[in-house]
C-alpha cells in the first residue's frame, strides 16, 4: 500500500502505515520504528529502491522483517545471514521512495471516517475524525440537504459580517458563446439601508439590476416592467384590503384586453378628479366614456357635462322605527287573535315610493312556516276625524301580505321587499297630497303564525299606536277601519312599532327610469280617468287546477267593499279511464266570514235555479233547490255530467253607507227600508253535457246571501260540489279533474268620498 503522509503537518506529528511510523521534524518524515540504526549504513543501497514505486511491493518484503532479526547479524557471525538481510534492505529502501511520494495527503486516510455512503459530503467532527452527512450530498450535478424531522429543519445562512456594508448574495451564471457571466441573482439591502428587504434581481444586458423587491413590511414591488399572471387569478384571503397607486393624484385603470381593452374602467386619485370612469368598445384601441360618476356623486354619460342623476336623485330614505332595539313586547302575536294596527308616530312621505319593509319579529322565536305565518304591511290613509281623537279613521289604500322567514330568532328583525309579496294592491308611491300612516294587519284567515308573543313597541306614555280587534272583518286588508258606527278599541301607551318602510333608488333620466330591480313595477298616482270617470280592471287572484280527488276551491280574503268577482270553471263527471271516475253532484257557492267559518245556515241564502236541455223549449224553474237554502244552488243533478261555467259575485256599494249601520231585517213578509240594500247578488250560467243532446243542459243559479245584521263579517267564498242530499258542505267524493280560476275586479270610484 502507498504512504499517503498527512499535508500540514505540524512539528513532533507522527505517522504510520503498513508497520512504520515516521515523526515530522519540521522539514521531512523520519522512520522512528522499527529501528534500523545499525543498517543505516547500507542506505546507499536503499537508493536502489527508489528506481521504481515497486518498492512499495517490496514492502511485503518488510513483513520478513524478520529482517530486523538480520539486524542481529550485525553482531557479527552470523553476517552471512546479514546477506538475507539485505533483502530487508531493499525495504528500507522503499522508505525512501515513501519521502518521495505525495502521499503525505495519506494524513487524511489517518482520520477516522464515519457514516460513509456515495455522494455523501464530509464535515470535521474533531482533529482525527470526519464524518459523511447521510443529510447532505452532491451527486455531481445536485447538492442536496436531506431531513424527515419537522420544523424548519434545512437552512443556508450566507454571512457577511462587514462592520460596514455587508450584504449577502446569491448568484446564477450562464455561459453563453464561451462567455461566462451572471444571468440573475438574489440579495438583501446594503448596510443599515433596507437590509430588511430582498431583491430578484435578472440581468437585461448590462448586468443585474433589481427586478423585484419584497419589502420588510411585506409588500412587493415590480421595480422594472410590469405584473402578469398567467392562469389563476389575483385572490385576498383576509378582509378589507385595497388596490392602489402610489400617489393621490395618479390614476388606477382596469380593463378586459391588451390593445384592444374592450371594457375599462379608471379611478382618479383624490388629489386629481376624484371621479370613476366607464369606458366601453369593440375592437379598437381608442376607448370611448360610457359612464362618468363625478366626485359629488353626480352621473353622466357625456363625460362629465351634462349631469344625468343627482345624489338628490337616488338617496335612500326611511320612516318608521330606525334603531329596532330595546322596546317592550305588546302588540298580541298570538295564535286566532286578529289585529288591525295603524301608528300615528310614523307619517310616511307624500310622492315617495317605497320598495321595502324591516320589521322586528316578536320575544318567540320562529322556527318553521306555521309559526312564521303572514302579516299585512298597510299604507293607512286619514279619511276622516283627527289623529290623537277617538273619531280619526284611516283606509287602507296599499299593501303587501309577507311571510316571516321560517327561521328567525326572537327580536331579530327581517326584510322585506314589497315586490315579494304573496299578495298585494295599491301603489307604493304615496299621493302627493294627504296624511298616510304605517298600518298593519293579521288574522286566521289570512294565515296567522302560531309564534306566540307579541310585536316589539318603545314604551312611552301617550303613544299613537290605535288598534282594532276582533270586531268580524279583520281578514280584509282593504276595509275602513273603525268600520261604520264603531270606534277604535283603545290606543296604545306604548308608541312607536318596530317596523320601518324604506325608499329604493329611483332616478327620471329623461324619459327613462333608472331604478332599483327590487321595485314594485307598477308606480301609478291616483286613479286613471277615461272620459273623466275612474278606470277599474279585473286582475287573476287565483288559479287553480287538478287532477286529484277534490271537492272545494277556496278563496278566504275577498275585498267585498272595493270589488267584485268572476269566476270561471270546468269539472269532470264520472265515468271510466284513470282519473275520471268521480264528479260533483251540484256545484254550490257559500260565503264565509273573517275566521273562515262558512255560513251554513237552513236559511242563510236564498236561491234560483233553472235549467233546459238542448231538445226542450220549456225550462224548469225553482224546483226544490230554490227558496231558503244552506247554500247557493249553480249547476248540476247528477255526477255523471262534465260542465262549464260562470260566476259573477256583486256585492252593494257599501262605501256610501259607511257611516250608517246596514238594516238587514229579513222575513216572509215585504222588505222595504231606506237603508237596506240588496246584499250580495250571486249570478251562475253554465252548460252540462253526459254526451248525447238530450243530455245537454244550460243551466242559470244563483241568489243572494241574506244571513243577519253581519254582512261586514263576509270575507270570502267557496266553490264546492255537494252530494245528492246534504247541500250545506262539501262531499267526501269530489271531481277528479277541473280547474278554478277567480277573477277580481276593483271598482275606480272608491277615491270619491
């Protein structure tokens, strides 16, 4: 094995291989073991050796270093074996060639080496030992630091510890035609000045300059050329963050294309004009101004000219509770409690038109859809007395019924937007002139919630809350309250409700309307005249059709005051096939009153009734379904026939009788009374058919509801087929097949008081 003697050694350093141990003197290696003192006499021959490194294979040779028993025959007769000794010799003589060899870097394979493996790289343990990093290795292209821990376990900590200006860096060559140079690096700040911030830095051309900067407060800066993304997008994971520039007076831009931007948008630093600016085109590179909205909040749309809307124009505004905290409960929520509420304290703004409603649910939570239930939200017109007087009556001229979201925390308040109503009429912009107040109503017929407790009120002495309740007509929400030669029930001490009615933005651009989506569409002042008399219209209120066993169609919130209605209808007969095998006996009509409760009375009706086939020319009239009656006979004797029809329901003009009570004193006998009206007049045609013309009938019902002094209780209807004896409910066996479809129709007079 060659001598690999240690590089640096230092004076009185020792070492040994393959059995010799030399010492460093300073200047050379000097063999200390085994002795060969008396030998050294022969060392000319030893030079011999160092014809050739082969000595070194001569050193096998050393193992008959029993050579140093030759050293013996020094002694004299045995000199003939000192001959055999020379061949140790030639050993020594390989010492020699160890001084000539290199092999002082040997010193290294005098350190112990630990942990050795392929690629490893070596650190210094002590002054005789290394060890290979299983963690860290270089394979000739990659230098790698290896670790399975957590934490933050790998690190490279480049120093400079100038007093001064140390910065630390890192940098990346390329070579390029046989020139090598820094195509890009990475480094910190220079002494105390931004040492915090690192640079990216790429070189252009004539060396590195800073691209990127990472500052020490975390934001970054493009220092040259501009940001791109390319996939993905710009997202901020935290709240309220801002894009800018960096000065006052610049200006922001962005837009969908390069070139050809297509849609831009800019905003103007304060210290500029402070305005926000549209801008929208085709493929062209010059941007055309859409849209300017200026500093005071003025549109445009000539850049900034000729101002479209005004700030006056689209400020949102509300009356009615405006904190809809603290209060006490009150106002009765509960279950079959009918309430009609107007509160003086909240006069709503004449030519406002408001488009939504918050409302403070009461101390129940709600938490499905029959505690939620519904409530009309009421524009309440003074029609007569004085507010704060017992004599002061309202009108309901507009409102919309809402359902309570099913789930709500009790106090919680909620919204709503008008043009979400289940039901509605009127117009949420309040005439220009005239005394309208925030008013509300609900009851069982117009599905109450079951939330038990009460709406929230400010307590306070004094208060303009009036209330009506449980007076028999609190399931029309159009009726004049306190109904005719009645009175409030009481006024509440504890004034202001928590609800309130809010505006939405709505601006006249010359011609067309700018405004909020969640409007109510149709916004009409007044009544519309044709030949100077009000315009009254019919509008569907309901619609229904089936194709399952059904014996009735309802309708309980009927406004008998302002309207009459039309209905149209078709129901199967029996016969054979799916869903064809039942029918109604006789169609019949009877009214209710504001609980739902029907009028079945042995003589609450009396009817008419009168029918033909299509071969006869002598009709029947009044057989024994006319006269006093549980109910008002239609059409129909028979379940075996289809048949078709109208209905007309008119009641008497109530509203120029509001003021007196209605007689209603009915007998055999003749009626004849100033102050008594026909009621409600109910008009029937229809046509039946089981197939053949002998079995086609036209067939005229109808009559009236005569009933006693209550008919200000009758609040709604039902269409119903009976059976073939009992005429006062509906039959368990309904029509399979049919429709119902109800038409209302508001009379335009009932602005004229």
């Amino acid at each position: 094995m060659a001598f690999n003697f240690p590089a640096s050694p230092s004076n009185g350093d020792t070492y040994t291989a393959n059995g010799f141990t030399y010492e460093w003197d300073g200047s050379k290696w000097i063999r200390k073991s085994p002795s060969t003192g008396a030998q050294g006499s022969t060392g000319p021959t030893g030079a011999q050796g160092a014809a050739g490194a082969q000595g070194a294979a001569g050193a096998q040779g050393a193992t008959g270093s029993g050579g140093s028993t030759g050293a013996q025959g020094a002694t004299g007769a045995t000199g003939a074996q000192g001959a055999t000794a020379a061949q140790g010799a030639q050993g020594a003589a390989g010492a020699q060639g160890a001084t000539g060899s290199a092999g002082s870097q040997g010193a290294t394979g005098s350190a112990t080496l630990t942990n050795v493996s392929n690629n490893r790289l070596m650190t210094a343990v002590s002054g005789t030992t290394l060890n290979a990093e299983s963690n860290l290795t270089f394979d000739g292209t990659t230098l790698q630091a290896i670790t399975a821990l957590s934490g933050t376990r790998e690190q490279l900590n480049l120093k400079n510890q100038h007093a001064s200006a140390g910065t630390s860096r890192i940098n990346f060559f390329s070579t390029v035609s046989g020139t090598e140079f820094a195509g890009a690096g990475i480094r910190n700040g220079v002494n105390t000045v931004n040492q915090g911030r690192l640079y990216l830095q790429t070189n252009q051309g004539s060396g590195l300059t800073n691209a990127l900067e990472l500052y020490e407060d975390g934001k970054v800066k493009v220092t040259n050329g501009q940001f791109e993304i390319e996939g993905g997008g710009i997202s901020f994971i935290t709240n309220n963050k801002v894009l800018q520039t960096g000065s006052s007076g610049h200006m922001l831009g962005i837009q969908g294309g390069a070139t050809n931007m297509g849609g831009r948008i800019e905003f103007r630093g304060g210290n500029s004009t402070g305005d926000i600016r549209f801008f929208a085109q085709g493929a062209t590179s010059t941007a055309v101004e859409r849209l300017r909205i200026k500093s005071d909040g003025v549109f445009s749309f000539d850049q900034g000219t000729t101002a479209a809307i005004t700030p006056s124009q689209t400020t949102v505004t509300s009356v009615g509770h405006q904190t809809m905290s603290g209060g006490t409960n009150w106002f009765n929520h509960g279950v079959n409690t009918d309430y009609f509420g107007v509160d003086g304290d909240f006069k709503l703004t004449n030519g406002a038109t408001y488009g939504k409603i918050v409302a403070r649910n009461s101390s129940g939570a709600i938490s499905n859809a029959a505690e939620a239930g519904h409530t009309w939200f009421l524009v309440c017109k003074t029609v007569a007395g004085t507010l704060g007087n017992s004599n002061w009556v309202v009108e309901p001229v507009a409102g919309w019924k809402m359902a309570w979201p099913t789930s709500l925390a009790g106090g919680a308040t909620a919204t709503f937007y008008m043009r979400d109503a289940v039901e509605s009429y009127g117009s949420p912009t309040i005439p220009a002139s005239g005394d309208y107040y925030i008013g509300w109503t609900y009851s069982p017929a117009q599905q109450m919630g079951s939330n038990g407790g009460s709406y929230y009120v400010d307590a306070s002495s004094g208060g303009k809350i009036y209330y009506y309740s449980g007076e028999g007509d609190m399931s029309n929400p159009h009726q004049r309250i306190p109904r005719q030669g009645d009175s409030w029930d009481a006024s509440m001490t504890g004034e202001k409700i928590h609800f309130r009615y809010e505006t939405l933005p709505k601006a006249d651009l010359t011609g067309t309307v700018f405004a909020s989506p969640l409007l109510v569409d149709p916004v009409m002042e007044g009544v519309p005249l044709i030949d100077g008399l009000p315009m009254a219209g019919g509008q569907l209120v309901k619609d229904v059709q089936w194709s399952t066993n059904t014996s009735s169609v309802e309708f309980t919130n009927a406004d008998f005051v302002n309207c009459s209605y039309f209905l149209t209808y078709t129901i199967n007969g029996s016969g054979t096939g799916s869903n064809n095998n039942t029918g109604w006996f006789q169609t019949r009509l009877q009214f209710c009153d504001h609980d739902g409760i029907y009028k079945t009375g042995t003589s609450d009706y009396v009817s008419h009734c009168e029918w033909c086939d299509s071969t006869d020319s002598s009709p029947s009239i009044n057989s024994s379904y006319a006269g006093y009656a549980r109910s008002i006979w239609l059409t129909g004797n028979g379940a075996n026939y289809d048949h078709e029809g109208w209905v007309w329901i008119i009641p008497s003009n109530f509203r120029h009788n509001r003021d007196a009570t209605l007689s209603q004193r009915w007998s055999q006998g003749t009626e004849s009374n100033a102050g008594a009206l026909p009621r409600i007049l109910v008009r029937g045609h229809s046509f039946l058919s089981a197939g053949s013309e002998s079995n086609h009938y036209r067939e005229e019902g109808g009559g009236t509801y005569r009933g006693s002094d209550n008919l200000y209780t009758l609040s709604g209807f039902r269409l119903f087929g009976s059976d073939n004896s009992n005429y006062g409910v509906p039959s368990s066996i309904g029509s399979a097949n049919g429709y119902v479809r109800i038409w209302r129709f508001k009379s335009g007079f009932e602005t004229r008081e």
